[in-house]
C-alpha cells in the first residue's frame, strides 16, 4: 500500500473507467487516508474516521465499476448492496446488519485464499501420499522371511507407483475415498438460516452428526478432493477468522447503492415511513457500531462507505440529516457524452470490441472494427441514450449484441475468414432494427 499512491490508484482506474476525474480522485484519497491512519500513534488511529463517499450521477456512468475496481486493486474485502432490499420484506426490510456479515464473509474468502497460497506445496505431497495409500495399501503384518521382508517390498511397490503417478499414468485408476458433508436440518435453510440467532447456528453445526460417503473416483479427481482436505486441515480457521475480522474492520468496503430510493416524502405513512426505517437502521452502521457474526464481533468504525444515487426525484438534502453528515465527500458523475462512448469502446482494457474480437477468434473469425465504425456506434448510443431511458454505458451492450448477432450465430459454420466493421455495416444493420427511429427496441 505504501507504493499506491492516488496518482497510481488513478491511472490503474483510467485502464478500465473512461472520465469521471473527480470520483476516481476522491476514492483514491480515501485509500490512501487508510494507509496514512495505519502508520499513525495507536493514540492518534482511533479516532480518524474513514470519509465516506456519495456519488451522485445516472446509472451506468462507472459508479459501481470504480468501487469494484478500487477494491480489487487494494485487495480489500468488498461488497454491494441495493439500499432498496431492506425494504422489501416485512415493514422494515431485511436485517440491514447483514451487509457487514457479508463483508466479513468476503474477507474470510480472501484470507483463505491468502493462506491457502502458503500451504499449497505442503497439500499437494500430503494428497500425493494420501493417493499412494490408496493405491498401495499396506500390508496387514510384516512376516519374516528369507531375502525381502513384506515392509521392503512394500516399499518398493509403492516407489513404482510414485513414479507412475508423477508421470501421469494412474490418472484414469479409479480409488475409494471418504467424504464429509455437513447435515444441515430444514429449518436452517433458505430465508430462515438468514434470521435465526447465529449461536443456534452454530450450536446445530457442532452438535449434528457429519454425513460421511465412500466416493469412487479417478485419480486425476481424487487428488483434487484430498488437495483440499489438506488445504482445510493445514489451515488453522481461528486464525484465518481473526484476520478475516481485522482485515474487514479496517479495509472494509460497504458500497449502497440506490440510496436514493430510500429517500421518503412529504407524506409519511405506508412504504415512506419503511423507507425512512431504512435511513434509520443504516445510520449506526455508517456512524460506527458493533455487529455480531458467526466469526465474532465486528466494529463499523472504520470500513469505508461509499453511497451512490441518481438522486432524479430526490436531492442528497433529503436524507435524514444525520446519515448526510456521514458522507461528507460529494461527488457529481457526468452524464456520458458522444465522445466518451468512443473512448469506452476502445481505451479500457478489455474494451467491449476487444471482447468480442477475443469470443468470435475462438471460432477462427478475425473481426476487425474500423475507425468509422467505433464513430458510428459511438453516434448510436449517444442519440439512444438521449432518446429514452438513459442507462449510460450499458446502452452499449444492446447495440453490441444487435450488431453482431448474426455474425455470432453463423460464426461456427464460416470456417474461419476475417470480417471488417465498417461504418456501412454499422448502418445496415442497426438502420434494420431501429426502422423509422423506432430506438423503442433498444430499451433494455
């Protein structure tokens, strides 16, 4: 992290998101405020609290592409979730305390993946002798005898095997293992698991019997099967828990989308009153609180949150002013302009045309997209997006798939060939399915 300075952070950004400068800026700064806060006093860290952000703009403009993308160059735990959900059962919604249990479930899986990298040698020659046990069993005694004893020519056998398994000529012999799987009662699953008490979770996984099964399988499978019961017992889980924990208190990243959905009116009664529920139940979760998990107890003081809005029908004023003061960092995202559908289509990394470039190359089709055709879809978004709903770079998506949906279906049967995307073809083919400007069908 000390190496990821904001300008860094921004240019890595530019590589995938086309403008949006003061967004890009403003999480970069963020970060780094979070590696700033680590080398401070441990009396001086406590009390520096994250700047939470609000991105305010349309849908489709990068909002959640930036959030994303600064989460898996930082290598921090990150989830998404739609303000909107905790609306939508019962009067107040769903427990809005889930997001952090969700957080911290991600950070379990990046820990683990971490560890997991660390034992990985150690695993892989446990499975291999683990595999050799199976396909040489040992014997039951070891009888004296004149020359080689039972043991040595054992020992022998199971060299023999060794070296065939290293060679990769067992991969098709089929062996006998034992799996567990965890036996989880009906009331636990689906919405219900979602509301009980975690301690009765957990009370039900320990007391319930585990479920054990002998598997036949090749060895080329087997091995992928007693790799990770390795990686599970190698790996000590109240460590990776723990860790799990730290990283998700001071790495967190929470991104709620839709906040302004959750915006009440006037007229407080019926789904306003839930939705105002909603901006209550978020506030100690944003302003710092302490939520229990499966894994333990989990401060919010310092994850960072970051809201993002259209804010159409509604101004970031209409919040409660409690939850406005929890996201002092503002930022406006612009509506994409004709010139930035062209750069979208070419400057990221793994721009749209690349992808499609990439998928139909594996059919032996090179597609080529020339300049005057980037111009021309460029032209078609801009004017469908202005024309009708606006769901910004999105838009882009439609248009892609109607412009190469032919070629896509007879791409099998071309035995290879090189086919050229100029703007004509750009024009024929989107002219045939917005007939007399009807870009209805185009709406996604």
């Amino acid at each position: 992290m000390r190496d990821l300075t904001p300008r860094k952070i921004v240019a890595e950004l530019d590589r995938y998101i086309v403008g949006q400068d003061d967004a890009k800026r403003a999480v970069a700064i963020a970060v780094r405020n979070r590696w700033r806060r680590q080398q401070l006093s441990e009396e001086m860290r406590p009390e520096v609290a994250p700047k939470n952000i609000m991105m305010i703009g349309p849908t489709g403009v990068g909002k959640t592409e930036i959030a994303r993308r600064l989460a898996k160059l930082t290598g921090a735990p990150f989830i998404k979730v739609e303000a909107t959900k905790y609306t939508e059962v019962g009067y107040y919604g769903r427990d809005v305390e889930s997001m952090v249990r969700e957080l911290v479930e991600n950070a379990i899986g990046l820990v683990r993946d971490s560890e997991r990298a660390g034992v990985e040698e150690e695993a892989k020659r446990r499975a291999q002798e683990r595999l050799l046990d199976l396909l040489v069993p040992a014997p039951a005694y070891d009888a004296p005898g004149d020359g080689e004893s039972v043991h040595d020519r054992h020992e022998r056998t199971r060299e023999k095997f060794r070296a065939m398994l290293v060679a990769g000529e067992l991969e098709e012999r089929r062996v006998e293992l034992t799996t567990e799987h965890k036996v989880m009662p009906m009331m636990l699953t689906g919405a219900g698991m979602e509301q009980m008490d975690l301690d009765l979770q957990g009370m039900f996984e320990k007391i319930l019997p585990k479920n054990t099964s002998r598997r036949e399988l090749p060895v080329k499978e087997a091995r992928k099967v007693l790799f990770e019961q390795e990686v599970d017992t190698l790996i000590n889980k109240d460590d990776v828990q723990a860790d799990a924990i730290t990283l998700a208190e001071n790495s967190g990243i929470i991104f709620i989308d839709e906040l302004d959905k959750v915006v009440a009116s006037e007229q407080s009664h019926g789904a306003d009153v839930s939705r105002q529920g909603v901006q209550r139940d978020l506030l100690p979760i944003v302003e710092g609180t302490t939520v229990q998990t499966r894994y333990g107890f989990v401060k919010t003081d310092h994850i960072l949150f970051i809201a993002a809005g259209a804010f159409h029908r509604a101004k970031p004023s209409d919040l409660m002013p409690e939850l406005q003061g929890r996201f002092p960092i503002r930022v406006e995202l612009k509506d994409l302009t004709r010139e930035d559908f062209v750069r979208i289509l070419t400057e990221p990394k793994n721009s749209l045309t690349c992808q499609y470039e990439a998928l139909l190359e594996t059919e032996g089709v090179k597609l080529v997209f020339e300049e005057d055709a980037i111009e021309a879809l460029a032209d078609y978004a801009f004017k469908v997006n202005q024309s009708s709903q606006n769901i910004g770079a999105r838009r882009l998506y439609t248009i892609m798939e109607r412009l190469l949906e032919e070629l896509s279906f007879e791409a099998p049967e071309m035995n290879a060939g090189r086919v050229v995307v100029n703007a004509a073809y750009v024009s024929q083919r989107l002219d045939e399915v917005a007939q007399d400007e009807d870009l209805s069908k185009f709406i996604l």
